[in-house]
C-alpha cells in the first residue's frame, strides 16, 4: 500500500441476522464479526497489519502458496529495498524479475513448501 493511499475501510453489511462488519482487501471480502463490536474492531486492526505487513497481500498459510503467489512478493519487496537516496528503484529491480521468468514459465502454479 502506498502512503497516499487510504487503508481499507471499516464498512458494514446488513443482513437477515443484524449487521456485520468487513474490510475488503484487494479482491477479497473479509468479514470481521459482529459490526462495531470490540471483537471486528481487533480483526479489523489486525487485518490492515497484516495486510499492509506483507505488501498488499492477503496472509496465505505456507502449504497453500503457489510459486507466482511468492514471486510476486519477493519482487514488491525488492521495490522497497533495492532504492536509491532520491526514492527511485534500482535497476536490480528488473534483474529479478527477467531471473524470475524462467521459475514462472514451467512453475507458477505449482504449492511452494
């Protein structure tokens, strides 16, 4: 997430059995408990660090990461470390990326362990 940006919102959702709170990070709808409880208000803390922790990523347990899933962190992680003293990213950036094509090509989709 970038620091203009604005975290994700605290929202509600009326239903059949009362109101729920949830906070939508990236494509996903994560649904927190009861709406404005002490419980959704913790979840909802704790979602926006984890979410922010780990680059704009959802927390995945290990067993079910694919290799495009760990790529792609390790290369958000990259633009934040590989930076030069003006705020721009190295040109180490890219050299990671073109070293990742060829894992990607024949294992995206596989589970990392």
């Amino acid at each position: 997430m970038s620091r203009e940006s604005k975290p994700p919102t605290y929202r509600k959702q009326i239903g059949r059995n009362g109101a729920r709170a949830f906070v939508e990070l990236g494509e996903r709808r994560v649904y927190l408990g009861p709406y404005n409880s002490k419980e959704s208000r913790e979840r909802y803390t704790r979602a926006l660090a984890e979410w922010e922790s780990s680059g704009g990523h959802l927390a995945v347990p290990a067993n079910q990461l694919t290799i495009v899933e760990l790529v792609a962190r390790f290369c958000t992680f990259c633009e934040g470390y590989y930076v030069k003293a003006d705020g721009r990213v190295t040109a180490e950036v890219e050299s990671v990326r073109t070293a990742m094509r060829p894992l990607l090509s024949l294992y995206a989709r596989c589970p990392w362990h």
